[in-house]
C-alpha cells in the first residue's frame, strides 16, 4: 500500500505539531506493514502545492491530517483543496484532526465538515481520527515529543489494517467528549496557577518582553 500524506497546518513543518503526529502514524504504518510506502506534503509550503495536486490525482489512498484552527479547518487548507480536481469514486480518504484543547466535542463541527469532504472529490470517506491535548507537542524536548506522540504509532497501525479510520479503536481515541466537574476543577487551578507560569516563560523564551495582559491600545468604545 503507498500512502498520500497531507499535511493542513499552516504551520511550516519543522514547528509543525501535525507534522510530529504524521512521524508517529508513519512508523505505526511500517510496523504493521514495512511493505508500506508513503509521501507527505505540507500545505505550509505553497511550493509543494502543484506537487501535491499531481499526487492527489495519481493516489488512492490519501492521508490528510490537520490541526484545528479556531474550532474550524484552517483557511489555507481550504484554499488548497478548492483546486483539486474532482476523481472517480475508488480513491480511499481519511482524515486526522487534531486540536490543543482536550475535550472530543469541539472537534465534532470540524468532523462533520470532514465527512463531506471526500464526496465533493468524488472520494470514498474513510473516517477522521480526533484527537485533542496536543499544544504541547512542538514546546517540549524531542524525547518527550515521543512520549507524546506514542499513541499516534498504534493509530498508524490501525491505520494500516484498516485502510482507514473507520473503526471502533479510532472512534475510541478521541477520549472523553466533555471533562467531568472535578476534572473541570482541577485543569482550571492547574491553568491559574502552574499554567501562568509556563505561559509567561514561554513567551519569554520567544523574545516577548511584555506582560501577556498587556494591551497598548485603549478598548473601542
Ligand atoms: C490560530 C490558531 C487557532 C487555533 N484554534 C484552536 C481551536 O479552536 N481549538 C483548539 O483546541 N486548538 C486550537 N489551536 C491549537 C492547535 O490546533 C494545536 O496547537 C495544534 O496541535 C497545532 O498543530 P500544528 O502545529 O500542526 O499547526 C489553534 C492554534 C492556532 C495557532
């Protein structure tokens, strides 16, 4: 099996968190398979687009995974996907929509979107692996970027087997739709608390010396 991979962040690779998503799921494929071959393209990089397209048309099996962006799917995907030709029904397509926050339930609007997708294409839709919680993913050390990223190797096996996410192990991914009180409790002193201080060294670290509440201009009337 040869596998298209799209990657939809716009997002340049190299800080890509999908990008680190489509390692994991890579690997999962060749364990499963090592016969498995697969190309990725990264939307981030309009001078991979032509060769994007051109693969689109020759594969049957394409991969495309992408971050949510403001609960939505990001604008430059969309422009890119507005300039596929349509196919002829045998093309196989599966999603990954992954998100920083946690909870499944705000990935679902971008889900139903999805879904719709492959038949505008004149594809077959072969499901969407959701996951939330992945912010962290391109701001931590490469060891524990692994750590994070392990569950995604058993979803490319998945992946393999199945030709697609459309199965219960993938449905199962996405963990809980809403967090619980307590929990609800918990991640809010956690942000409060802990959270501030990791948002402020980051910032810092990223060359911004202002306060993250800092706001130069008066609010409109
Ligand atoms: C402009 C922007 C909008 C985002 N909107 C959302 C959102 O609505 N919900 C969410 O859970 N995460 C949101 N995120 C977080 C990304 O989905 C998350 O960090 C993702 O892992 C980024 O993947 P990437 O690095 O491949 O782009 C947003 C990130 C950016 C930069």
């Amino acid at each position: 099996m040869h596998v298209l991979i799209i990657n939809g962040s716009p997002r340049v690779q190299k800080y890509s968190n999908t990008d680190k998503i489509i390692s994991a799921l890579k690997e999962g494929m060749e364990q499963y398979d090592p016969g498995i071959t697969t190309e990725l393209y990264s939307i981030s990089d309009r001078k991979q687009w032509d060769d994007a397209r051109e693969a689109f048309v020759r594969n049957d099996e394409i991969l495309i995974a992408l971050p949510l962006f403001v609960e939505c799917i990001p604008g430059l995907l969309l422009e890119f996907l507005s300039t596929l030709p349509p196919k002829d029904g045998h093309t196989r397509m599966s999603f990954v929509l992954q998100s920083g926050f946690a909870e499944a339930s705000q990935l679902r609007c971008g889900e139903k979107y999805l879904k719709t997708l492959p038949g505008r294409l004149g594809c077959i839709y072969k499901g969407t692996l959701i996951k939330g919680d992945n912010f962290s993913i391109r701001l931590v050390p490469d060891d524990m970027k692994k750590k994070i990223t392990a569950p995604y190797v058993q979803m490319g096996k998945v992946y393999a087997e199945h030709k697609g996410f459309d199965c219960e192990e993938a449905r199962k991914f996405a963990g809980p739709e809403y967090f619980n009180a307590p929990m609800r409790l918990i991640l809010r002193s956690i942000f409060a608390t802990f959270g501030r201080i990791m948002f402020r060294k980051t910032a810092r670290s990223w060359g911004c010396d202002k306060p993250l509440n800092y706001r130069p201009y008066p609010a409109s009337r």
